[in-house]
C-alpha cells in the first residue's frame, strides 16, 4: 500500500502530476521544448514575483547551493547556521575553498537580522547564504527583516536564500525583498518528485559571477544566462519534471497564489495547535515553520513504532533529523496536501497514541 | 502527434517506460528507497562488468564529467579532443582551474592510442579525459586500445571515460579494460528520459580523490563513497529515474546483454549501408559509432524540410551538431529501437527524397 508522504520532502503527489512525468518524450534542443521553457519559467517568476532571471537546474537543490558559492563568493562568505540543512551550506562553502564566516544559533532558534549586522560589521563578506526554513528544526528565518537590514547597512553585499521548503507555500517576494538568489527543488511545497531545481539570479548577482574565477561549468550562473537568450537549458535537463512543473503551476494559479499562501498558513495553525496541546513546538516562538513543524517529543513516543501503525492507514511522517533524530519528530503539511488530510493524520496519530 | 525520436538524446522512451516515471512517491531516507537503490546498482555494475562503486547522480551527465576533474586532477589533465562533447570537457577543465593539455584531431577522426601516448611521454598528467563515443561526429574511440596502451606505458595516469551515448548499447568491460571512470546519462542508449547520471569509479580513483583538495559537494566522489555504505545518496535525487532504471535494467538483461549489443551492431551496419549509397560517412572508416551514423550531407537536402516531412510520419531525426550542424545529419539507432523501426524510418527517407 502507498503510505502518503508527510514528511518535509520528498512531499506527497498527486496522481495527476505522476502522469505528466511520463509525457512522452520530446528533444532537448527542439522548438516543443523551448516552448516548454518558455512557458514554464514565466510561471516560477510570477510565483516569486520577481522580473529576475528564473533557471532550472537538473539537481537536487544542494547543486544550486554549491553554485551559489561557486558564483558568488570569490574570498569570504557568511554562512547563516540554524540547523542541518544550513551546516550543510557552510560545508559546501569550505569544500570549494570559500572562507566561510559562520553565524551560528542554537537549533530551533532563528537567524535574526541583529545577528547578521553584528558578523557583517566586521567587513569583507561578499555574499550572506541563509536557510529561509530550516527542514531540521522548523524554524522559518524572518529573510525580509535580515534583507531590508542588509540593503541598508550593507548595500554591496550579496543575500541568498535556500528556501527549499518554503518556496511554493509561503509568499517569497524577491524583487520586493530584494534577494540576490533564491532556490528550491521541487519536491517539497511545489508537490513534484525529487529531481528539478529552480532558481532566480538577480542582475547584479550576474554582474558579481562575472568577477570571481573557476566558478565550474555545471552550475555557472553565466552558463545558464548563455542558454536564456535560446530558451534553452546549457545542458539536457530533466524533461519529465519541466512537463510536471509546467502543469503544476497551472493548478497553482488556479488555486490562487494567495489561497495557497493561506490554506498553508490555516495548515501550520492546525498543526502548531496539536502540538502544543500533545507535546511542544521545537521551534523558537514567533519562527515557526509554515511548512512543517517540528516537535520535541516529550512523550518519548518510538516514532519508528507510531509510522508502523501509520502505515497501516496509509501514511507516514518523520523522525528528527540529525541530532534531533530521537528526540523530535515532523510532519510537512505543504504543497497539495489540504486540511482535511492533516486533520485526518492527526486523528490517526491521537487513536494510535491514545491521546484526546 | 507524438515524433518518434531517432536523434542521438533523448532517444524514444518505451510508454511502459514513461509510466515507471509516475511510480508513486517514497522517501529518499526510507527503506523503501534503500531497497531499490540496492536493487538498480548491481544492475548497473552487471552491465558495466564491474565490482567497482556505480553511483547515480541526480545531474546530466555533464555534471559527473565535472566530477572528474574537480575529483582526479590537482594540476594536469589531458583532455582528448575529437568533436563537440569532446571539446566541452576540455571547457569543463579549465573552467575549474585545471591545466588542460589538449590532444585534437579532426572532426570525424578517431583518437588513437599512438596519439595519447604521444602526449603522455611529456609527463606530468594525472588523468586522461576521453569521449568513448563522439555524439557529434559519430566517431567511436578505441577507448579498449587506449586503455591498454596507458596500462603498459602510464601505469599510474587514470583514465575517464565518457560514455553517454555509448552505455548500454555497446559491451564496455569495464574492469577489463581498466577504466577509472565510465559515466553515461540515461537519455541515450538505456532509453529513459534525461535527469540523471550513473558512473563508476575504481578505488584507485578514490585514493586519488582523497588527494585532490577542493573537490566541492554535490559531484564529490568520496561524498558519493560515504553514503555508499547507508545504501542512500547524499541528496535528494531524482526518484522517478531510479525506479524507471530499475525496470529497464531487468527489460535489458530479459533481452540478454549479448543480445543487446548484438541488436545494436545489426542497426548499425543496416545505417552505414544506407549512408553509403546514398551520402557519405562523416566518420573515419573503421571507428563508426554503433548506436548512431553521422551522414554527410552530400545531396545538400534539407534537414528541416526532410524533418516537416518525417513529422507527419511520426518520426524526426537530427541535424549536425555545432560545425557540421548544416554539412551533416545524424540518425541514432539505440536503446530501445528496433531493426524493424530503423528500417521504416530509412524507407520513409527514400521516399520523401526520392532515393533508391
């Protein structure tokens, strides 16, 4: 039996988009796929609101993290450090050579703008690479607050935002907040399979790529601005998951970029309600996830032995993640899943555990 | 309606194929996933006749081919040099800072192991980069010669070699032949759609690997070696692919290996005999790929008119590729096509410009 996935990524999806990654298959360099481009990224940039350069990176997004340094950071970046996924960043930083300053906050607390000032203070940083929500521990850093900080103290200082599990569920302004890059996968709140990443680039994060050397070929940001002009990818790219993106987008607008914003946000509340009522929220006050929550397990519930019963209803969540691993565990209400499947786990989970 | 497609990537995709791409989602850190990671590598190692790690990579094949220098080159590489994807490699290198010492021939010849040798007796060299089969040109190298020569010679050069139009259409003994890397992506001869590589490495490329700092991340072949052992890749990767992967690996191994190649070679004399009568061969004689014929376009037709015309039977071939992008044509002949298709298609050809 499918156990439907909530769990932060890869997400749940429907049956519909599973179809269209099986459209047959078309060329790479062919008119029907730089229609299909053409099409499909107006969409993501309408979905980030944002007139900045959109690509599609044949990655998970950690390749698109790895291009960030690469294409932003010629000597010293400032790695914004909150949980696992935002290590990960400032490792892959070191592991091409950056100087990675590294801001670091306890787990489940968030990023504040105060914080960001007081490292940039110092000087010499080129770039800030920061995790919008934090997968590990259900925090959602405030970007907007650490971006206006930035475009007045440090207006020559590049931002870039990992908004992996956030982009597609919460409202990403990025032309209005002013973010150099922000990226994502698809598996996560835009409810596709795991494969495709997007990504927008602002000019003067362009601008900055055309200064700092070696950047590579794979994840050149000047790479991918060379295929624009063609509407085409610098190299062939997943073609199911471009036709899956295609429609998706479409059921979103359909939806209404606003609704989705709220039943996330009418989602998150659900799930924060149950969490304090049966356990505690992992998250600082105020920072909550809107896409996942993620709670300390104060019953000392066995997670694995909750999923077996789970399962057997045909669902599954997650443990924590890293060191978190035992001691919390999450649930993703994000991309399609609606209310009504959320409040029906979560009934599930009260029977199995005997709560009320 | 749906061309079939007899271009040399992505090649036509089997509908049973297309409905794998839609199996329903797991996660990428559960059993489930293990489980058919565990299943599809072996696979691959089968068909590859190896015992060296096969590892996938969520990526074209691209990135893997960036994996190479940035994993096995501090200083020196020697990029072989004989066409379009050749070439790129060579971009590749220097775009991370690599010395890239070029050995070129002509579009259209071979590179032969002479060649190499020639070039490896200035020393200095850690790797050697070589196309196994030149999509552009049609040329397939004597990698086997080549192999062997620097095995005599070169003993400690490594060698890579790209095989992505290559791979599962032709025998490559991999531990036989003593390759350190053989990469392909899936949209050629193993007939699935693009979105992801697989590629081996042999444990003296790890040991080199180990050397060679700044590897980055996301193509990092000892990051790849650590979650080897969990049975996981270190991100999250393109699912769909994987389970399409694992069904076609047991469609090739029903058709038997031998088999396969076999079938391949067949198509192979089939579309030289046709280009010899009527065009020419772009590729020097005795070096001809066998899973696609470069033609010269002797006859001066047009690719784009004879292409409006094959559309409306439902198939569509290629053009040159960079600069014999309007002296040749391509067609392939891999993966999952059939004598019997081939030879309609080339029937439809004699037809619309009045051959025979």
């Amino acid at each position: 039996m499918h156990k439907k996935l909530f769990i932060p990524g890869p997400t749940e999806v429907r049956p519909e988009m599973l179809k269209h990654m099986g459209t047959p298959m078309i060329g790479h360099r062919s008119k029907e796929f730089s229609q299909l481009l053409g099409e499909v990224t107006p969409k993501v940039q309408k979905l980030l609101y944002t007139k900045d350069h959109v690509f599609m990176s044949t990655s998970s997004s950690t390749g698109v993290m790895e291009g960030v340094v690469r294409n932003l950071v010629e000597k010293k970046v400032l790695a914004c450090y909150c949980g696992a996924f935002s290590e990960r960043w400032a490792e892959i930083a070191e592991a091409n050579g950056k100087e990675t300053d590294r801001l670091e906050v306890e787990w489940g607390r968030a990023i504040l703008p105060e914080m960001v000032d007081e490292k940039l203070k110092k000087g010499g940083h080129e770039t800030v690479i920061i995790v919008h929500n934090e997968t590990s521990t259900g925090v959602m850093n405030p970007i907007r607050e650490v971006a206006q900080m930035m475009k007045e103290k440090y207006p020559d200082v590049l931002l870039a935002v990992d908004a992996v599990s956030s982009m597609a569920g919460v409202k990403i302004d990025v032309d209005g907040w002013g973010l150099d890059v922000c990226l994502a996968g698809l598996q996560k709140a835009f409810a596709l399979p795991p494969g495709l990443a997007v990504f927008s680039v602002s000019d003067r994060a362009l601008e900055k790529a055309k200064k700092v050397p070696h950047r590579g070929y794979y994840f050149d940001f000047l790479v991918f601005r060379k295929y624009w002009d063609k509407v085409q990818t610098p190299t062939t790219p997943s073609i199911p998951h471009l036709f899956a993106l295609n429609k998706q987008m479409d059921d979103m607008f359909r939806e209404g970029l606003e609704q989705r914003f709220a039943r996330h946000g009418q989602m998150a509340k659900v799930a924060r309600d149950w969490g304090k009522k049966h356990f505690a929220l992992y998250a600082q006050p105020g920072y909550e996830s809107v896409t996942l929550t993620t709670y300390v397990n104060t019953r000392e519930i066995s997670v694995a032995g909750l999923n077996e019963e789970l399962a057997k209803r045909g669902a599954v969540i997650s443990n924590g993640y890293g060191k978190t691993k035992e001691k919390a565990f999450r649930i993703a209400h994000m991309g399609d899943t609606t209310l009504d499947e959320l409040n029906e786990l979560l009934g599930w989970i009260d029977e199995i555990l005997g709560l009320s």
